[in-house]
C-alpha cells in the first residue's frame, strides 16, 4: 500500500512519517498504556531502541501505511492512524490511537476521516474495514460518526477478561 503525499492536513490537524529519532518519546508513552501497547505490539515500558524498532517495523512493513497524528493545538505528536492493506489489494483495515491526553476533541475522527478520504479516492481500494470493542465507546463512536457500517461480531480480541464481543465495521464511500 503506498503513502499518501505529506502532509495530509485539515485544521489543527496534520498527518505525517515517522521519523525513528524524533517519535521515540511517543512511542515510549503509548507502551505506558496496556491497551494501546496490547492492540499495537509495542513492547510495555518499552527503551528508546524497542520503541526505534517498532516505528521501524511500522514504516517499513509491506502493505502498511501508518502514519503520525500531529495536532498542531497541543504542537505535538499524540498518536497513529493506519491502513493495512489485504492481500485483495482492495480492502484495508483501519487502525487509531490517541495518547489519553489527547482525547476526546475529535482528533482520531478528524484523522481517520482524512486517511480513509484519501484512500477511497486517491487508491484502488473499495472498502476500509476496522474493528473496535464494544467496550470502547469512543472507537465505535467514532467509526460510527464516519459512515462505517457494522457488518458483524467477532469474539473479542482486545484482552478483555470477560470476553465482551467485538464488532466489525465497514465504509465503502468516502467520508464527509
């Protein structure tokens, strides 16, 4: 999957590459939180070297597009948005993550929406497909804010002790 031409910006927000120096202390503070370390393989408490490898792998794996959420209010970097492309080469799968101090002021809508934009427009894809926990309310509002359509449930991945469900989503048009 290639890279959109950067920056990718609307507003307060833009969306760029990861540079392995600069976005290491990001890395770090995300791998502080379980959830995100869990959905995104960042090794807990990771060092400055796991936290250069995992923006490394990030970057450089195949089919990957995932880049930094800069939210130029806070002027700084507080997350990821990414598609994984299928082997279909028509689909993808949408992935987001905020630092919680960046939270809910509509950044991880703003960031999908213009990635997800660009994607059904600008690439052969068809469809963007995600999935979020049921439990995680702010992730299917935000899918659901988009235009993604709940398609189905699949028993949760997420690490959640009681095993809630989780739902998949898909869009199919660009969102507004």
């Amino acid at each position: 999957m290639r890279t959109p031409e950067l920056p990718l910006q609307v507003d307060d927000l833009v969306l760029s590459q990861w540079d392995r120096g600069y976005d290491v202390p990001l890395v770090q503070q995300a791998s502080r939180d379980r959830f995100i370390a869990q959905m995104c393989s960042i090794p807990i408490d990771c060092d400055v070297e796991a936290a250069r490898d995992w923006i490394y792998r990030r970057t450089t794996e195949r089919n990957y597009c995932s880049l930094v959420i800069f939210d130029a209010q806070l002027e700084r970097r507080v997350g990821e948005v990414a598609l994984h492309g299928h082997s279909d080469e028509v689909t993808a799968n949408l992935y987001y993550w905020l630092l919680p101090s960046a939270r809910g002021r509509g950044l991880a809508r703003r960031a999908c929406r213009l990635l997800c934009r660009w994607a059904l427009t600008q690439t052969p894809l068809a469809a963007v497909s995600a999935f979020a926990s049921q439990r995680n309310i702010a992730s299917v509002r935000v899918l659901q804010q988009l235009g993604f359509h709940r398609v189905g449930q699949i028993p949760d991945f997420a690490g959640y002790p009681d095993r809630r469900d989780t739902f998949g989503y898909c869009l199919f048009q660009p969102p507004g």
